[in-house]
C-alpha cells in the first residue's frame, strides 16, 4: 500500500472524525451544557484512529491496520445513514 494513500485516507478520516463530533457536540448542546457523551465518544475515536494511524505507518503490515480504520469509521458512518 502505497505512503501517499495512507496519509490523505487517514488525513480525511481524522478531519471527518473531528468535523463530526463538533456537529454532535453542538447539535446535542441544550440549556448551554455541552454534551459529555458526544466529547467522550469523539476522543474515543480519535485516540483509535491516531493509534491506528500509527501502526499503518510503523507495522510492516499495514493494510490489516487500514481495516481497523475502517472498522473504526463505522459507529462515524451508521448515524448518517438514519438520516437517507
């Protein structure tokens, strides 16, 4: 798998994991109280992807991390699909 996939794949997840979790935390924030869930759940998924990130770069086989990172976009994708 080639360095230049791996860096704009994970670059686009991570904004996209940043992105939406500043969505929900401002669309779940009622009376002025942010809400905890969604910041714990986005900190979760970035310290995933960031480990995850790490070990495509570093691991000598990198594509079985780029399924985990996959695997970690997936509670990222399922709420969207609702929405269709």
């Amino acid at each position: 798998m080639s360095k230049w996939f791996t860096h704009i794949f994970n670059t686009i997840v991570g904004v996209l994991i940043v992105v939406e979790g500043a969505v929900y935390i401002f669309w779940n924030n009622k009376d002025g109280e942010l809400h905890l869930r969604s910041i714990i759940m986005t900190m979760i998924l970035l310290l995933a992807w960031g480990m995850s990130y790490r070990k495509q770069l570093t691991s000598e086989n990198s594509s079985a991390w780029l399924i985990v990172t996959i695997i970690i976009m997936i509670p990222m994708i399922l709420p969207w699909l609702f929405f269709i």
